[in-house]
C-alpha cells in the first residue's frame, strides 16, 4: 500500500523521510539487506544470505507497494536507507483477517536515534486505519533494546519459540513472541 510520506527530526537533528518503497529502491535494499543482516545477529539471515537480483527485488518491492493490506515503509537519512518495517497480513481468510505481522529493522547507527519509535508509532496508526485489530511480531533473546521498544510501544510477551535461530558455530537462541491489541 502506498501511504502518505512523513518527515520526523532524529534526536540528532537530522530530517528523515518515512515513506512508501519502491521498486526503485531494489538496488540500494539489498546492500541495506546486507549491511544491517552483517551489523546484528538478531536479523533472520546472514549478509551472505541476502541473494536476491535487483529484478527480484523490484518484483517484491512492487508486490508490497501494491498490497491493499500490507505496507513495507523505508526511513530516509540525507538520501540513504536508514531503516526499514513492514505490516504484513497473516491472510484474507475471515477468522484471522483481523490479525498482522510486524518487522523492522535500523542501520546500527541509527539505533537510538528515535528512529525506530517513529517508525512504530506511524506503522501501527496504519495498521489500524488499514482494519488490523491485532499486531504480532517475534523477538530474539538477547535483542534488549528492541524487546524494551516493543514494551513502550504496548507489545507483551505471549509465549517464546525455543531454539528459533540455530546460528553457525551451532548456537541457538529463542524467540520471544508479542502481541499489541489496537
């Protein structure tokens, strides 16, 4: 979904624009991907992993931006992709069309800009205008400074998932899971 564009000031005084994706943006997503996926072991992959071509990209860009129900939204610092989150539907069936998924992720220097709390402030008033009743999100153990986030912005822990991420020297580690009523 496209939604309107909104500037925030950082702590740090920058101007940053939060806005809709594009499939403009496929070229400078996957380098994102991978800087922000090589800065924090708390992200689904590793930088390795971030494969995709610039045309794939773009064909899921575009997918998103042409979700009615979904919005994929990128935070804009002096012309360069400081963070990105998505509102993504569970399904269109009836009995769980009420409910979403939630995603961010920031480039290591903009964490505790107030980035992230800006992000998740206007995502979850698009949540609501877009019918969502229910926001869900899954958290890495260890990830503090997100999990206190979510907190402030009114998630709660519901349950964990153990052994969630098995990392490469074998590791594990679990994944509290939140919700947010609306």
């Amino acid at each position: 979904m496209v939604f309107e564009e909104k500037e925030i000031i950082l702590k740090d005084g920058r101007k940053c624009r939060l806005r809709s994706i594009d499939k403009s943006d496929a070229a400078d997503m996957i380098e994102y991907l991978r800087i922000v996926s090589d800065e924090t072991e708390f992200l689904l992959r590793y930088a390795d992993e971030v494969t995709y071509t610039i045309e794939d990209e773009a064909k899921l860009l575009e997918g998103k931006r042409n979700a009615p129900r979904e919005i994929m939204m990128a935070a804009e610092v002096e012309g360069k992709l400081a963070g990105t989150c998505c509102i993504m539907a569970k399904g269109e069936i009836r009995r769980i069309r009420h409910r979403c998924d939630f995603a961010i992720a920031l480039a290591q220097e903009f964490c505790d800009s107030g980035l992230g709390t800006e992000m998740m402030k206007y995502s979850l008033s698009l949540a609501k205008d877009m019918g969502y009743e229910q926001v869900e999100l899954g958290v890495v153990d260890g990830n503090n400074r997100a999990k206190h986030l979510y907190e402030k912005m009114g998630f709660v822990e519901i349950g964990k998932t153990l052994k969630a991420l098995k990392y490469d020297d074998g590791s594990y580690r679990d994944e509290y899971l939140m919700v947010k009523m609306l």
